[in-house]
C-alpha cells in the first residue's frame, strides 16, 4: 500500500513528506521534482513569499544510486522564511480560513493553527505527487492540470495533443490552455488586487494512459472515484470536486449521459485494449473504475481568505467588533492549485497502479502489467 504523510509549518524550518511504500527500482530525478515545486510557486496573482522561497528538495532516505529501494522516502523542502519563533499570535480571526476554528478545537492560539492550515503545506504534497510521477512514467500514464476559469472567466482549452497543450500551457501565466485569455484574467486580477480582494477558479486534471481497471467496483473505500475526490477536496481551498460531465449529467437524460461502446481493432494494443468512446462524458470512470479512457477531473477554488481589505471579525480576547488580521498573502493562487492538484491525482493513481500491479519492484509490476494486457485482450 503506498500512501504519505506530511508535516511542517509555513514558517517552520522545512515541510517534510514520507512516502511509504513506494516500490524498489524506481529511477528518481530530483529535477522532476524541483521543477513542479518551482511550477507550485508560480502563476500570475502570488505574493510576496514566493519571492522569498526557492523550494527545492532534498530526499532524505530511501534511494541509492538514483533508484528507489523499497523502503519510505523521507523528502524535505527548506522553508527560507523559517521565522515561526519570532511570530506572534493573533487575535481577530480571519473567515474562511481555519482561524476561528482551530483555535477554539484546540484551546490553542491562532498561529498554531494557521502555520498549519496554509497552502505553504502543498509544496510537501507536491514533491509527493512528483515523486510518484516518476512511477507512472515507465508504463506512459501522464498526469496534466490547468486552469478553466478565473475569477468567473471561462479560459476554453485549445485543442491538441498531449505536448502542443503542454507547450501552450508553458506560455500561458494563468497555466491555462488559451494564453490569448491571459491579458483578461491578468487585469481582472490586478483590479482585484488593488481592491484589497481575492479571486478562485475551477481547475480540470487529466490522465492520460491509464489501463482499464485502476480501482474497484467492489468496496466503497477502494473506488478510485471516491479516493480521488478525498484527495482532491482535501487540498487547502477546494470546495468542489466533479468527475467528467460532474454536475452537468444530472440534467440530461440517460442518452446524452453514458458513453457509447465501440470497437476499433487498430487500438488492440493501446491501453484502451480497442474499446473506444465517441465520448467521456464519464470522465474516465465506471463503477469506481478506470475505462481505459482519459480520467477528467474538475475543482472548484475558493478565493483566498486572507483579504488586505479585511472582513468582519471580532476579537477573541475583548469579544469585541474587529477587522479580521491581515497577513501577508496571494490575490490569487488558483494557477498554483492547478500544479498541487495534477500531483495530488498522481499520487493517488500510482496508489491505484500499485493495488493492482503489485508493489514491490517497479519490475514485477511491469511483468504484472504486461501479462494482464495480454490476458485481457483475450477476454
Ligand atoms: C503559500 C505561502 C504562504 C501564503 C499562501 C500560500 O506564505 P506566507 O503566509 O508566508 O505569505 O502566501 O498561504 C495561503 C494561501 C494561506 O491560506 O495560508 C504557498 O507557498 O503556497
């Protein structure tokens, strides 16, 4: 079973993540995962810290010769801004984020709680994500996130192939698929920012890749659907999380829903095994299974909750009327949660992979894999 932890405060001396069970034979390039992290703290609309942070990683255990041994991978991200003992606490809760909450949950000071809950949190999870991206490589399944709105601007991704999108997504500061949209969202933010306010969006994530049968029809716990949308909601600020048509179908019938099944011999030997799909209304996804079609999955992200121009709040200690703190902070990181997404959804397929192909060496698996296409290609 492969799964990860991570700990570390935004102001803390470093984020860390374990990864265990990640299987042996593995080959690591520490470059992949650098160059996700310095994506993280990109986009248009990010703050001041980012200035401050140039995340890299260190692996800490785990690898030897450049390969994976079998045994948890300790990966370590320095936080330059380390100042947490020299913070102080605060009084004047801020909504939406986990201020207010926290403090009371815990009996505690709202520093202990926000030093936690930030998004600074995600570069751990991302050298996670890229980390297991490195697993998925060897048997070509491809994780890919980008923008498709702003603030309330829909950005329409341009069609292409899988490296025409890439190439126009490295163009894009939004890290959309429509650079022409940037200058719009780009004022948009601006004017926001000038306002002391912040803006969300909508991400999509797409594999591509992927073998039929990642997950399980057969308990709730294990359906691929249900893990990924844990894993998604579960990033800082996400709200909403659909899969493929998502909400859309629940206002169609029945016919203009499901996915009709083709056969196309010519595909025999592509991971779709021949079945093809004139749609993936289903996002890739049947039964908590993967169809052998690209998995599509969509969230929805909050703005960010600490504004310059301050909300309501009281303070905790006088009950008291109050602005809520301001503290330093992005007008807008929905680019970044496309990057913290697409790895947060690599991390989960290649826990997916593992169930199924086996998890000790990345040379059973391939053996595994391998023998399953055959087998099923003659189901
Ligand atoms: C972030 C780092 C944080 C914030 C932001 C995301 O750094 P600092 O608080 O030192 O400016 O910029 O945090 C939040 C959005 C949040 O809600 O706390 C990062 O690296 O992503």
């Amino acid at each position: 079973m492969l799964r990860y932890w991570t700990a570390g405060e935004s102001h803390g001396k470093a984020l860390l993540a374990l990864v265990d069970g990640f299987p042996a034979g593995v080959e690591i390039e520490t470059e992949s995962i650098d160059f996700e992290l310095r994506r993280r703290q990109g986009g248009y609309g990010r703050g001041g810290r980012q200035r401050i942070e140039t995340d890299q990683v260190e692996l800490r255990s785990g690898i030897w010769h450049n390969q994976t041994l079998g045994s948890p991978i300790a990966l370590e991200v320095i936080n330059k801004d380390a100042k947490l003992e020299r913070l102080d606490d605060l009084s004047r809760p801020r909504p939406g984020h986990g201020d207010l909450t926290g403090a009371i949950k815990f009996l505690g000071p709202i520093r202990g709680i926000l030093e936690r809950a930030s998004a600074r949190e995600t570069a751990a999870r991302v050298a996670a994500g890229a980390l297991a991206k490195q697993l998925l490589k060897p048997f070509g399944i491809v994780a890919f996130g980008y923008v498709v709105e702003l603030g309330g601007i829909e950005i329409i991704p341009q069609p292409g192939t899988l490296e025409e999108q890439r190439a126009l997504r490295e163009r894009s500061e939004i890290y959309s698929l429509n650079p022409d949209q940037d200058d719009a969202v780009k004022a948009l933010i601006d004017a926001k920012g000038k306002e002391g306010d912040t803006l969300g969006g909508i991400l999509e994530i797409r594999v591509e890749g992927l073998p039929f049968g990642l997950g399980t029809h057969a308990q709730w716990d294990r359906k691929l659907d249900g893990r990924l949308a844990q894993a998604v909601m579960a990033v800082q600020a996400i709200k909403g999380v659909e899969i493929g048509m998502g909400f859309r179908a629940a206002r169609l019938p029945g016919s203009q829903v499901h996915d009709p099944i083709h056969f196309d011999a010519a595909q025999k030997n592509s991971p779709n095994l021949g079945y093809t799909r004139p749609t993936n209304n289903a996002g890739g996804l049947e039964a908590g299974m993967t169809n052998g079609q690209p998995l599509v999955i969509r969230a929805a992200k909050k703005p960010i909750s600490t504004l310059r121009k301050a909300l309501e709040s009281v303070n905790l200690d006088s009950k008291q009327p109050e602005s809520a703190n301001y503290e330093r902070s992005d007008v807008c990181a929905v680019p970044a949660a496309s990057v913290i997404l697409e790895n947060v959804v690599a991390f989960e397929i290649a826990c997916a992979l593992i169930d199924k192909f086996g998890g000790d060496s990345l040379a059973e698996m391939q053996a595994r894999w391998k023998l399953f296409h055959e087998m099923a290609r003659e189901r």
